[in-house]
C-alpha cells in the first residue's frame, strides 16, 4: 500500500512539472516581436496612399514653380518644328504645280513628266512593277489622238481620270506630246478636238469595255 502510494505521488509530480515546462515555454515578454504580433501590428496601421503617391511609389513628375504656374501647352513644342515655309519638299512640288494645288502649264512635255512619267517612264518606255504600265513611245494605238484624248478623260483600269484635273487645252496639250514627240505621227490635236469628248462626269467603266 505504501509503496503505491509513493509511485502515485510520483506521477502526479512529475505530471505537474511538464505541465509548468510547457506552460513556461509559451510565456513571453510582451516586448518581443513575433510573426503575429507583427502582422497584426501592420493591419492596425493605416495606409497613407497619398503620401506614397508623393514618395514616388507611384511614379512621380516634378515641376518647378514656373511650369506649374505656365499655361497648358502640347506635350510636342510646335515651336521647334520647322517652317513649312521654308519646306524643300514644298518647295519643290510648288515649282512642279506653279504654286497651285493643279495644273497650270499648258506645255505638254511639262504636263507629260509631272503626270504621266511616274508610271509610263519619262521616254515612254513602259515598266513592270506592282503593275504592268504599257510603253507609250512607238506604240500604234498613239496613232489616234481620240485614243489618248479618250484615257486622259475617263482613266483606263490603273490609271486614274484627268477629267476633273486638266482642262480641254491641257489636253490636248499631252496628247499632242505623246502622239507627235513620243512617236512619230503628225496629227495636229486641239482644245476642241478634247471638247468633243468631253462630258459632264467621267465614265466609271472601262473604256476597253465598250
């Protein structure tokens, strides 16, 4: 009986003694950091979004008091582009169009070279390329002047309509060109040779078609 007793005293001392191990181990000084103790710190805390706005967490563009207090302007300044004035390009497409947006010249090579030679080549040679652009030097259907008179006016597959952009003496002005310079026919070709073909609207067909 006695010795029974003895082991059940021993049990329970030792059951008391682990209970205060334990019990010591999850003790701590309110002072020390933790995983918990720091996320709940940072919940607490409230976020100050403007001042990390203003800290650059964000991005940030910084002015000086002069730009801030100038007024609004393009992000481009127009002030450093160049005078269109003094443009070479326009310069050159002022001396090939007379200073108009059309055409002035009644001198049919003239016309011919700033019309015509971009496609058909400046001797009338014709060239392959994104398309095919037939030669109009020594070529028989430039035997009638009505042919060319016909094109110029209501265009022909490719080729876009003068009607709207050379009046009756300018056309007659390059077709006399390319009937007499770039080949060798003598017919004279005149404003009111154009006039006879000439109708209120250009054809939006195919002249090959009729």
């Amino acid at each position: 009986m006695k010795n029974m007793t003895s082991k059940l005293l021993t049990v329970m001392l030792l059951s008391a003694m682990s209970s205060a191990a334990l019990l010591g181990c999850s003790q701590q000084s309110d002072d020390v950091e933790t995983v918990a103790s720091k996320q709940q710190q940072d919940t607490e805390t409230t976020l100050d979004y403007q001042a990390s706005r203003n800290n650059g967490a964000w991005g940030a563009v910084y002015m000086s008091r002069e730009e801030l207090t100038a007024p609004p302007t393009n992000i481009v300044d127009d002030s450093l582009l160049p005078n269109m004035d003094n443009d070479p390009s326009l310069t050159e497409w002022e001396t090939k169009f007379e200073g108009t947006n059309a055409f002035v010249t009644t001198d049919g090579k003239k016309l011919y070279h700033d019309s015509c030679a971009a496609c058909h080549m400046h001797k009338g040679e014709g060239a392959y390329g994104a398309g095919y652009y037939p030669p109009l030097a020594h070529n028989s259907k430039m035997q009638s002047k009505y042919y060319i008179i016909d094109i110029l006016i209501n265009g022909f597959r490719g080729m876009p309509s003068f009607h709207g952009m050379m009046n009756d003496e300018q056309m007659a002005a390059v077709t006399q060109y390319v009937h007499s310079e770039l080949n060798d026919y003598t017919d004279t070709v005149t404003a009111e040779d154009v006039a006879q073909l000439r109708h209120a609207n250009p054809s939006a067909g195919d002249p090959s078609d009729e």
